[in-house]
C-alpha cells in the first residue's frame, strides 16, 4: 500500500511540474510575439528620422561635389590665365590666337563642367526637387491633427528646410560662375578679333598693348571667380 501512495504522489508532482513548465513557454512566447510588434508611431518617426538622415547624407555628398568642381574650374580659370601671360611675356607673334584660346577654354568650362547638361547639375536639380516634395509632405504632415507622429516630422523638417537652403545656395553659385564665364569668354573673344585686326594692319606695338589689356582683364577675370567659389590660394602672377 506505500508502494501505491508512493507512485500515486510520483505521478501527480510530474504532472504538475509538467503543467507549470507548458504555462511558463507560453508566456514566453507571448512575450516574444508581443516584443517583435512594432507601434505604427514609432514605425512612422523611425522613418522621418530615416530619410532626414538620407536626404542630410545626400546633400552633404552633393555639396562636396560641387564645391569640388568648382574649385576645379577655378584652378583651370588659373592655368588658362598663365599661359596668356606667359603669350605676353614672350611677346609672342601669335597674339589674337593666345587670347582666343583662353577664350574657348573658358567657355568649354561654362558648358561642359557647369552647364544645365553636366551629370553634377542634373543631380543636383534632381535632389532639389525631391527635398521639396519631402519638405511640403512632411509640412502637411506635421500640421495634421490625425497624425499621432506629427511631432517627429517637425522635428525632421528642422534638419530638410536648412540643407535644402544650403543646397540651393551652391546651385545659385554654379549658375553664378557660369555666368561669368560666359561673360568673359564673349569679352576675350571680342579682344581677339581685334587683336587679329591689328595684327593684319601690321599695328604690332597696339596689337602687344591689347593683348596686355587682355591679360589684365584676364586676372581681373579670376579674383571674380575666386571671390565666387569661396576662400582658396590666389592666383601667383608675378
């Protein structure tokens, strides 16, 4: 009879800690299932913070870029201006050629490297016109009263509205320079031909005076375009 109350209290602790060990997985499951939920709000201002630090990293790299290419204009402006002094340093025969070069170069600049046609433009115009999309989106957004997240698209518009200001500047500044190179290229090319005239009317002290006043012109040319790209080493014209 012991053997039986023996076995009989045996069976019923199993079951028992069998019933506990069941009730203890399925509350960890629950828990797991409950954790893997994410809130649509947080979703929501995961995803403002998400594309603020997207587009923020988009126009960094943008920036960089075109301030990248402009400093290389700036340096080619710097060359092509050197060669035209030496031209005058020389004395050399070629006077109108020398200036029209530097004229066709500077206007190669214009259209190939800041032309509305460049890849670094047309990425930049790309970009402008996604962050106002995503500027009036999140405005919209932040000022409804049935968006619980309203708070984190203000919060992402603090970050949008400055860089999209930022980005707009350096564009305004690429269409500045091409302007002037524009400019000047049509004012070198006009010196040119007249240079090429005195030149053919055997006018050769006039025709050295022109191609110094070309060269003048010329370095003028480059502090306005130093002064356009921003803080950097001057042109060394001894």
């Amino acid at each position: 009879m012991k053997r039986n109350i023996k076995h009989a209290l045996y069976i019923t602790i199993s079951t028992a800690m069998t019933t506990m060990l069941l009730s203890v997985g399925s509350a960890f499951g629950a828990q797991n299932a409950t954790s893997g939920y994410l809130n649509p709000d947080f979703r929501s201002e995961t995803a403002a913070e998400s594309d603020a630090g997207s587009v923020k990293n988009g126009t960094n790299g943008i920036t960089a870029r075109i301030q990248a290419d402009l400093e290389s204009v700036k340096s080619k402006i710097n060359g092509a201006v050197k060669s035209l002094q030496e031209a005058v340093a020389l004395n050399q025969a070629q006077r109108a050629s020398s200036v029209s070069n530097v004229a066709t170069q500077v206007r190669a600049l214009a259209s190939s490297d800041l032309g509305d046609g460049s890849a670094l433009v047309k990425e930049t115009d790309k970009l402008i016109a996604k962050m106002r999309a995503q500027i009036s989106q999140g405005r919209m957004l932040s000022a409804d009263p049935k968006e619980d997240a309203r708070d984190s698209y203000a919060q992402g518009l603090l970050t949008l509205e400055p860089e999209l200001a930022r980005l707009m500047d350096r564009r305004t500044s690429i269409a500045r320079v091409r302007i002037e190179l524009l400019r000047q290229a049509a004012a070198l090319e006009s010196r040119a031909k007249a240079i090429a005239w005195l030149e053919d009317a055997d006018q050769m002290k006039v025709a050295s005076k022109a191609l110094e006043e070309a060269l003048s012109e010329a370095l003028a040319f480059a502090g306005r375009i130093d002064a356009l790209i921003g803080k950097s080493t001057k042109l060394a014209i001894d």
